[in-house]
C-alpha cells in the first residue's frame, strides 16, 4: 500500500491485530516508576542490608541471639520501602495513564483516538498544533505542519515537514497539522533510544541527596577502624573472642545511620502519594525536593491564570463595508487545527451566508509569529494576530485596541490585503507595519476567563515568600489588567518583552512583575536568568509556547488539559487543570523536606555518640557499655519509632540551604554530649568494685536513654500535642520495659545500685541542660571563624 492509499484508509482491525500478535506495538517503560522486580532488589540488596546482616550473623555465632535484635531492622527497613514504593508506583502508573496524551490515528477509514501503547507499526497518526510525537515516520499529508525538535536536537527554529520528510519522536508540532506512517515504535523510536539511560528511575542529584551521601560515605570511612579498634580493645579486657565480638558489633552496627535512606524514601513516596490524591501527577519522586526549594514562580497566563477557554463579546469594524464575519468564517474553516481563540470565535459567529471561500496559501498561527493567515484568492489575503504587530505604530487602530486591551480583554486585529502578500510577511513579519497594501479591517474582542481559584494561589505565595512572574505573549497591558486584578504586586508596571536585550534581561527581571509579548525563547532565557541569578524556578504553562521554559525549570508544572508536549517535559502534571492545587504541591514539598532534616538530626546524633563512645572505649581499653539489645531499645524508642511518625508529620517550614551544615551544627554537639556523658556515668558505675557488668551497662543504658530522649524533645519542637504526646509515650515506654520483669529480663536491664544510676541520671541531666544552653548559640559559626583565623597564621 503506498503512502497516499495509506492517508485514505489507514490500517484495518485485522492489520492492527496481526502487528500487535507480533510484538510491534509502541510499548516504552513509563519513567514514572520502577518495576516491582526493581523496587524489591533496590530494597532488599542494599549496602547496608549486607553490613548489618553481616553483623547480625556473628552476634547469632558469638553471642546470644536477643542481641540480634537489630537484625530485625532489615526486615522491616525493607518490608517498609517496598510497600511504601509499591503504593507509590500504583499511584504514579495510575495517574500517568490519566495524564497521558492520547495519539490520533486512522484505522478502517475513521480517525479514532487510542493510548499511546496502543499504537502499532504502520498506523497513520493524525496531528495538530499542541502535540508530541510518539514515534517516528515519515509524513504523508502537510498542511503547513511545522515542528519544534529543539528538544532532541537543541535548534530552537521550527522546521517545516513536507510529506515524505521523517518525524522524530519527542518533537512536537507547533502549528499547522498534518499525517505521518508510524515507522518505528516502542523502543525503536528515536526518543526512546535518546533517553532509555536518562528517564530510568533514579532519584535526581540535590542538596539533600547529596548531603546524605556525604554522612554515609564518613561513616563507611570509619567503620572499619572503629570495629578493628573496638575488636581490640574488647578482647584484651575481657579475654573472650565472643564477648569481644558482640562488644564490637553493639558499636559498630550503632554508627550505621541505616534509617535515614529509608525514611526518606518513605518521605518522598508519601508525598507522592498525597499529591496524587488531590489529582497531582509527580513524575519523578526527586521533583518533591524542587517543590519545597522554589523561591520564584513564572506563570503564564493563558491557561493558569486564566481558563484555556475565551468568549467572543465584540467585533469593532475599522473599515465599513469590509465582509468581516465572513472572513472571520473562512480563516476558522481553513485552519488545519484551530486553537482555543478561533475556536471561540467560530462560537459566536452567525451562520454562514453564502458560498464558502475557497483557500489557497496557509500560514498558520505560531507563537513566534504571534499571526496566522490564509490567501482566499479574489477576496485577498486575511491576516488574523497581535494589534501590535499587524497595526502601525502610532494608528488611531493600535491606540484603540490598547484602550480595549487595558480592561484585561484579549484584543486581536483583523487585516486584510491584495493577494499575494501572504508568503512575504510570512518571511518577515516586520512588514507589516510599513506595507500600505494591508489595512485594518476589525478589532476581535475576546473575554477571558479568570481561574476562581487564581487570586487565593497567589495570595498564599505571596505570604509564603514565592516571588510570581507572569509571562505571557499577549499585550502587555492587557496582561497587567488581569495581574492586576488578581492582586499580582507590580502588575501595573507591565513590561514589553520585545524591549529586553540579553545585558539587561536579569535586572529587569527583578524590578519587574509582568511581562507580554513573550517569545517561547525568551521565556527560556528568562527561566535561566533567573536561575544565574541564584533562584530555584518552578515553571507552569499548558501551551507548545511553554515546553522550552518548561524543560529547563527546576520544576516544569504542565496543566492536564494542556498540550501533551508541555504534559511530556514537566516533572509535575496537575491533572484537573486547578490553580489551586499549587499551594498544596509546595506545602507538600516542604512538609517533605523539613521533616527529613529533623530525622537526620535523630540519626546522625546516634552516628556521632556511638563513634565517640566506640573511639573512647577502644583508647582506655575498658569494655563496651552495652549489648546490641539495649542499643536496640534506645534506638527504637528515641530514633526509630519517632523518626517515622515525624518523617510524615505536618510541616509548614520553608525550606533553606545549607541542609549539611545545619544538621551538623545540632548533632555534632548532640551527639558529644551524649557519648561523652554517658561514658562519664559508665566509668564511675565500673570504678564500684561491689557491681558487675549487667548493672554497670544498666547504669549506662539510663544515662543515654534520658539523654536520647532530651535530643528527642529538642528536635520535635515547637511543640504541639502530639509532639508532646510522641515524647511522653516514649519515655512511658521505656518505664514499662524496667516495670515488667519479662521484658526487663529480655533487654537484661538490672537497676539495683541506685547510688550508681541517680549519679548517671544527674550527669544525663546536666549534659542536657548544657547542650540545650549550647544549641542557643551558633557555635558552628564561632569554631568555624575560629578555625579560618588559625588558618590564616
């Protein structure tokens, strides 16, 4: 069948079903998530899973197995990650088949509308302006259809398609519309092949990323020696190859942070997950992080601000006698796939009268030429765009439609000429202001419908610290108008985009707030400006106009009803098209990111005391002060039963930089007040002659745990009933396991020397008040300046 016999028909159902027996369907893995196969070995063959497994094993070989009790933490570090990613990936899978673009195709002679996966080798795809291409084949009808593959290959120029040229998949039509054969599909297809390394499932690089990272990799450094040392030590003061082996183990496996990865996994997917439920589609679970960072929002108007929708409330004729509605007519007829303005004016418009007219030459609309066009012979050429750009400068026309244009109406002008003009203003749309043969025939007028929920989003960034710029290709003051009235600060400062030149192009966007006539290369320099300038940029748009802005954003955010190339490059997809969802996706973002540094605050205190506590029993040669199942208790009662319920808490904060340094300046002094008062109390306890070990380990397991849960109190402030009640059952936990002989038997806890334990307590208690006293004063930045000073000498 040839290409033209295939632009007629299309394939048959039995075609169709023939391909898809045979494996040549357009299947891609979706990057919203991983398989279940993934999900269970990233969770089960972990680092740490095989550390502490290991030390798990000699404990059972060594010693007794209730002090292996921390092998328990695989089961559940795992149990927990997989269920949470799996919940996750349904989520995400679900929403995805939701938020995808659906692919026009001609099957059995009629243009029907299938998911993408459903798209065999060989089917004609029908496309229009707003469309991504899924798979790759050459054209076969063109009707002005022109593609932006900036994406795949970096030119930011549309290139025109004529049949026979080949489509790439992840470009995307700008204007026009036309059909191509589907050549390659699946992972043959161009973009697959491009990104099947990049869009795997992987959590993107970031500061908080990168911050765990950095306290995993000191920690890894120090295991070995520490556990050598510790080894040493223990053997040569007890003499016994298992005591000295389980010693070794309760310090060693206690400088392993081994929830702070999980729970932020836990996090992240969590937030994904109630994202979800508000109909918000999180495309990578990393995008949680940008989401908490953003300090700048770029709006555009149409479609975020406003609803994609307009009405048409009046034409104002420039010219008696002209035939306007009837050329009004004829440009919505004649346009391969007519946007949401003509769509609107084709609405309104009374019946036709007449015969219709019959087109020859079409440029259609793109938003760089900010025009579209059609030759109808004898009645001329009819030029439909921007009043600034079809009208000269300085006409009573121009100053008319920017009277109108100041009540926040959309206002575009009608144009008319001789025939044969069309194909050189096509080549140079500055020629319009100087050719005499083409005059103002009408102004359209067109309301535009404000999102209800547009000025309650914008009051809430603006008390959240989120600065708004809206950029749009529309005229300037129409813009401001609507800004204005949406109560955007300096939306009556509106700013023409035409004026900006690269030098100024940062400055300019700080003083300002709104900006119109926007080309789509332009809002990607502006995106970057704002980037160079130090701010992290979320980008919403629903139109082609958008994707550049929308790719290079650190947060692209594309409205479901938009074109699903901008739906393609963002990283957040708000399904049902609300304004108002914005504000929970960034408070989403900063309950995730706040509460992941107060649980790194719990664990890396744990890091730093157990190093410290390990290093001092290793130098002075006494034995370990406790057994793995008292560091099993405190841990779960201090660091991991709470990390977990405040891993998901509400949390309003904003989030800052600096994520490294901050958790450094709590659980450096945190942790040496606790290693070293604990210790403190343990020497004294040894230093008895009349107690043995059990009570000298008990003694210490006081010490640490009242210390453990003063940290606690600390971290979970400002304190709000729960948060009370989170620390006060804790403790109340820690008195049931001393009050109830099994269990105190269990974590072999003997508190006869009360003399010793008092002296302990009272230590734990000055070491508290002493560290909260220290965490009031900026002790980083003192030793820091101290240290830059000793430096310079």
């Amino acid at each position: 069948m040839t290409l033209a016999e295939r632009s007629a028909t299309g394939l048959t159902a039995a075609e169709v079903a023939e391909r898809g027996a045979a494996g040549l369907v357009n299947r891609v893995p979706r990057r919203s998530s991983r398989s279940v196969g993934e999900i269970a070995r990233a969770n089960v063959l972990t680092r740490f899973n095989a550390l502490i497994g290991t030390l798990f094993v000699l404990v059972l070989v060594f010693g007794d197995w209730r002090d292996g009790l921390f092998g328990g933490i695989i089961l559940a570090n795992t149990l927990i990650g997989i269920v949470q990613e799996l919940r996750a990936k349904r989520t995400l899978d679900r929403l995805a088949v939701l938020g995808e673009q659906r692919v026009r195709v001609v099957r059995d002679g009629r243009t029907t509308e299938v998911a993408q996966a459903t798209v065999v080798q060989d089917d004609l795809v029908v496309v229009r302006a707003g469309d991504r291409i899924v798979v790759d084949g050459p054209v076969v009808d063109s009707r002005a259809l022109e593609v932006d593959e900036s994406l795949l290959t970096g030119e930011a120029e549309p290139v025109a398609k004529l049949p026979g040229d080949e489509m790439l998949s992840g470009s995307f039509v700008v204007a026009g519309g036309g059909s191509f054969v589907a050549r390659k599909v699946g992972g043959e297809a161009y973009a697959a092949r491009l990104v099947a390394e990049a869009s795997r499932f992987k959590l993107a690089k970031s500061e908080l990323q990168a911050g765990i990272n950095r306290f995993l990799k000191y920690v890894t450094w120090l295991l070995v020696p520490v556990g050598v040392l510790l080894t040493i030590s223990q053997f040569l003061s007890t003499r016994s190859l298992s005591e000295a082996v389980v010693g070794a183990v309760a310090g060693v496996v206690t400088m392993v942070p081994e929830g702070l990865v999980l729970m932020t996994s836990i996090a992240f997917a969590v937030g994904v997950v109630r994202l979800g439920r508000r109909r918000c589609l999180v495309q990578e679970l990393p995008a949680i992080e940008g989401l908490a960072r953003v300090d700048v929002l770029c709006l555009d108007k149409t479609g975020t601000l406003t609803e994609p929708g307009m009405d048409l409330e009046e034409v104002v004729p420039l010219k008696a006698g002209l035939p306007v509605d009837r050329a009004l007519r004829a440009l919505v007829a004649a346009d391969p796939s007519p946007n949401p303005t003509l769509t609107a004016i084709a609405a309104s418009l009374p019946d036709e009268s007449g015969a219709p007219w019959e087109a020859g030459e079409i440029v259609p609309f793109s938003s760089a030429r900010k025009w579209s066009g059609t030759s109808f012979g004898e009645h001329g050429d009819w030029v439909l765009g921007a009043p600034d750009v079809l009208l000269a400068p300085g006409s009573a026309a121009l100053k008319e439609a920017g009277r109108l244009g100041a009540t926040g109406r959309r206002i575009l002008a009608l144009v008319h000429g001789p025939e044969g003009r069309l194909a050189d203003l096509a080549r140079d749309s500055a020629v319009f202001a100087e050719s005499a043969a083409l005059e103002p025939a009408a102004l359209i007028v067109l309301g535009q419908r404000i999102r209800p929920e547009a000025k309650g989003a914008l009051a809430y960034f603006a008390r959240e610290g989120v600065a708004v710029k809206v950029l749009s290709g529309d005229d300037p003051v129409s813009v401001g108008a609507i800004a204005a009235s949406l109560g955007v600060p300096g939306a009556d400062r509106p700013y023409d985009a035409r004026e900006i030149t690269e030098t100024d192009i940062q400055d300019v966007l700080e003083k300002h707030t709104v900006f119109g006539r926007v080309s789509p290369q332009q809002k990607r320099a502006m995106v970057r400006a704002l980037q160079a300038r130090g701010h992290t940029v979320a980008m919403t748009g629903d139109g082609v106009n958008d994707v550049l802005a929308l790719k290079d954003a650190d947060l692209g955010v594309a409205m479901g009803s938009g074109s699903g190339a901008t739906r393609a490059v963002a990283k957040v997809v708000l399904l049902d098209d609300s304004f108002a969802t914005l504000p929970h996706v960034v408070a989403e973002g900063r309950r995730v990111l706040g509460n992941i540094e107060r649980v790194a605050n719990l664990f890396l205190t744990k890091t730093v005391y157990s190093i410290l506590l390990s290093v001092l029993v290793g130098v002075v040669g006494v034995r370990f002060p406790f057994l793995p199942r008292h560091l099993t208790l405190i841990s779960a009662l201090t660091i991991g039963i709470p990390a977990f319920v405040l891993a998901l808490a509400p949390n309003l904060e904003r989030a800052r930089p600096g994520f490294v340094p901050r958790v450094l300046r709590f659980a450096v002094p945190a942790g040496l007040a606790l290693g070293g008062a604990t210790f403190a109390g343990y020497l004294l306890a040894i230093d008895d002659p009349s107690t043995e070990f059990a009570q000298d380990s008990t003694t210490a397991t006081f010490a640490l745990f009242l210390l453990s849960l003063w940290v606690l109190a600390l971290i979970a402030r400002p304190y709000t009933w729960w948060r009370v009640a989170l620390v006060v059952t804790m403790g109340t936990a820690f008195l049931v396991v001393l009050a109830v002989p099994g269990l105190r038997e269990f974590f072999a806890l003997q508190h006869q020397n009360a003399h010793n334990d008092a002296i302990a307590l009272l230590i734990a208690v000055v070491a508290g008040l002493l560290l909260s006293h220290a965490l009031r004063r900026d002790w980083y930045d003192l030793a820091l300046n101290y240290l830059r000073r000793l430096t310079r000498r």
